[in-house]
C-alpha cells in the first residue's frame, strides 16, 4: 500500500459521514466553562490563565472540551477502549514489578470511545507540539503501517530506557530532607491536626498495610487537564525501608464522558480495567482511593520520561515511532479499521482542529492581555 497521500490534500470525499464541522472558527470561552463545571470561577480562571503558555497547553488542559465537541460530530461504528488523552508527553517508564516498561502513563481521561477521535487527539497535539507537517506525515505514516502489520512496531530506543532508581534518589533529594518534606514554594504545608486525620484515613486502606507514612504535603497544580483539581504527595517508607513519595491525584470524570456514556462502574473497577487492556498488568501502586469522600488515584511519582526538546531529529522520529507503535497494537485489535479510509480522514482533519485550538489560543491570549 502506498501512503504518498498524505504530502497531498485530497480533494474528494472520502469517509464523507464522519466530515467534522463547527458553526464558528474558535471555541467560546462560555464553552470551555460549560465542560469544567466541577471548578469554581476562581479555580477555571487560574487553569485558563495556566493553559496559555503555548497553543499545545491550551489543548492539553482542555481535553474535556474536545470530547464535547466531538460528540455533536458523527461517528464510525468502530468502539474500544481509549486512551483518551493521548498526547506525546503522556507517553514515560513506569516498574513493574522488577521491569522498567515505556507505556501510555495517564488514565484520567481513559475509557469508551469511537477510536477515530482518540486517534485524532494524539495527531493534532502532535501536530501542535511541533507544528511539522512533514514530522507529522512520517509518524502517521508509520502508525497505519503498524495497525496493517504489528510486526513493523518499533519498541523504545533501550538507550533512553532510565534508571528509576537514580530518579527515585533524584526526586528526593529535590523534595526531601531526612524524613519530611522540604519548605518549597509548590508544596503546600498541612496544618498538623489535618495531616493526622488524613493519614489516618488513609492507613485503614489496605494499600498501606505494610508502609510508613513519614509526612504529607498538598500539591499546587494549575494547568493542564487536571488542572485545578487537589493533590498530595506523601513521603512513604516501605516494607524495604525503601523511601519514595507517592502522590494522590484527585480523579474527576473522564474526559470521554463528554463523548459517550462510560460504564457505571467504581473508580478501583474502572482503572482495574484500563490497566489490563491498555497494560496487561498493574504497577505496585496504581490504585484508587476515597479521602475525605474524594476518590483519588494513588501513584509512585517514580516514573520517568523523555525530554522531548533534548532529541536529535532522528532520535524523535523514532521515539515517535515507538508511541504511536503502542496506539497501533492496542487499536490495532479490532478488525474493523478501513486502515486506507482512517489514515485519509486523519490527513484531512488534524489541520483542521489544529487551526481551530490555535486559533482560540491566540484569541483569548490578546483578550488575556
């Protein structure tokens, strides 16, 4: 199969029913507002003012207006479960058990969906971070390759691959001091009879059966897609005597909600299932939890990623490679993918939605100033 189509515009039309289309050129802010309802005036206008530091951001942190929008949209028929913010800076190295693995890191906004619009998501962001079209038209390339024939996946460069212990001593070394956390401007301090109640919350959970909670500190975080919602971190010691610092990241409705309907399931059933579709097994702390009647997911901060910006131009060709190697095996599964029909419909689209996030982005940067 040939794929020179993608360095053309095409000027027929193809995959006609799933044509995207939007009564205005940008996203009004009332929009954007109406899909992040769960914040307060105060806390939306500090995740917009944070999301405006690029136009890659501003999608990023927006992930539950994309889904909105793409639901008044037609749809194929091709349903599975998604990544649902696919982006290249969700992609990092996470142990498992005694084995360090390149993975999609980020199930906030997993679950249900059409495939072609979590597949459209990744691209656009692609396209957003480089704003390359030919870096783009080789990695789309290399993606339908892939969903045709697995066996043209390519895995993570192992030259790349970290060493999470050295970061694990990296991180708290920045964040630590003996055994309590360090006075930093981004580490909010819980007042003493606070912090006790918390972690007496937490140690009735059996994931905490065998660990010693040493201190615990709540986490600013202002941009992004989970922007605006709490964090905390909290200084652990396991049954190695080992420390680490494992954060609890409050969960909010996925992003795919906006889209279709997700199955009326907890929070531990849903991740139990996104980690054995999209992983196949589950990292020692990867769970969720209630805290205060707040369900949050528990996580090891050690985990690691690529410096996107500290690769050559081959380097990130092939680290892009190996992502969209992994959206391809797991998409890849369904049989029902027209790879030729799918591949035009990205070419075509990605520029569209491109221009439309870049467009508001400057928009509401000039009313900004």
């Amino acid at each position: 199969m040939k794929y020179t189509f993608f360095l053309i515009l095409v000027s027929f039309n193809l995959w006609a029913q799933k044509d995207l289309q939007f009564k205005d050129d940008k996203i009004s802010l009332a929009h954007l507002q109406s899909t992040y309802s769960h914040l307060g005036s105060d806390e939306f206008a500090l995740k917009l003012s944070g999301s405006l530091a690029s136009p890659l951001l501003f999608f990023r942190s927006f992930v539950n207006t994309y889904y909105s929008e793409m639901s008044s949209q037609k749809n194929s028929s091709i349903k599975g479960t998604c990544f649902g913010d696919a982006h290249p800076e969700n992609f990092g190295f996470i142990l498992f058990k005694d084995r360090t693995r390149f993975v999609f890191n980020d199930f906030d906004d997993s679950g249900e969906c059409w495939v072609e619009f979590d597949l459209l998501r990744y691209f656009v962001a692609l396209s957003l971070a480089f704003n390359d079209p030919q870096l783009l038209n080789h990695t789309l390339k290399h993606f339908l390759e892939v969903l045709e024939d697995f066996s043209k996946a390519v895995e993570i460069d192992s030259r790349l691959v970290p060493s999470l212990a050295k970061k694990n001593k990296k991180i708290l070394e920045k964040y630590t001091r003996s055994d309590n956390f360090r006075d930093l401007a981004e580490l909010i301090s819980i007042p003493a009879i606070d912090k006790k109640q918390l972690v007496n919350q937490l140690k009735m959970s059996s994931l905490f059966d065998k660990i010693r909670i040493l201190d615990m500190v709540k986490v600013k975080r202002e941009s992004g897609g989970s922007g605006g919602l709490d964090r905390f971190w909290i200084l652990i010691k396991n049954s190695d005597n080992q420390l680490d610092i494992l954060e609890l990241k409050e969960l909010a409705i996925p992003a795919l909600a906006f889209l279709q309907p997700q199955p009326n399931q907890s929070s531990e059933l849903r991740l139990t299932s996104l980690k054995n579709s999209l992983w196949g097994e589950t990292p020692q702390f990867y769970h969720s939890l209630k805290l205060q009647e707040t369900s949050y997911l528990v996580r090891s901060r050690t985990k690691d990623d690529v410096n996107l910006e500290k690769l050559k131009d081959t380097e990130l060709r092939n680290y892009l490679k190996a992502q969209v190697s992994i959206l391809a095996l797991h998409h890849g599964k369904s049989k029902m993918i027209d790879t030729e029909k799918l591949g035009l419909w990205l070419a075509r689209f990605v520029p569209v939605i491109h221009k439309r996030y870049e467009t508001t982005y400057k928009f509401l940067l000039k009313t900004k100033k």
